[in-house]
C-alpha cells in the first residue's frame, strides 16, 4: 500500500513539504504549463477529486503561490471542461 499526494517543497533535497493534493493521488499527468491529477479513497473508491495546478512561473513560486494556483473539482464533467477551455492537453495516467 502506498499512499502518494502531491507535495510542494522549496529545496530539491527536503525532506517534507506543503501538501497541495492529498492523498491518494491516483492518476497524473503533467507539462512544463500544468500537472493535471486525480485523488480519491483508495480503499473504497470514494471522495475523488480533480486537480489543475499551474506548473509555469516568472520565478521560483512559494508554497502559498501554488495552493493560490490550484484549482479542485469534484465533478469530472467541470474539470473536463476546465482542461479544453484553457487549451490543457493533458490526459490523466494511472499510477502503478
């Protein structure tokens, strides 16, 4: 069992971070504009959620700025339609 959620840190070697998608984060994709995520209850395939979080900065962004950038859906349809309507050519992938 591995629990996974997506996690901003500052420092490449740090050894936590500020959660941005928690767990558990079951299917990814992600350019150098957009990581596009699903998360849910792994155990009884409840709560899922839809993720967007912008991947471009001018510079370096701070924790509070990605959570700022971070958008989460409850509805597929919604995030779907997100996803077109900002030209996000991303398609989800399972995590193994």
């Amino acid at each position: 069992n591995v629990d996974r959620q997506i996690l901003y840190q500052e420092k490449s070697c740090a050894s936590s971070g500020v959660q941005i998608v928690p767990m558990t984060v079951m299917e990814i994709a992600y350019n150098s504009e957009w990581i596009i995520a699903k998360s849910e209850n792994k155990r009884d395939k409840t709560n899922i959620r839809y993720w967007v979080i912008k991947n471009k900065y001018e510079c370096i962004p701070d924790a509070q700025t990605v959570k700022a950038n971070t958008i989460e859906f409850d509805d597929y349809n919604l995030f779907k339609s997100f996803l077109s309507d900002n030209s996000i050519l991303l398609e989800l992938d399972e995590i193994d």
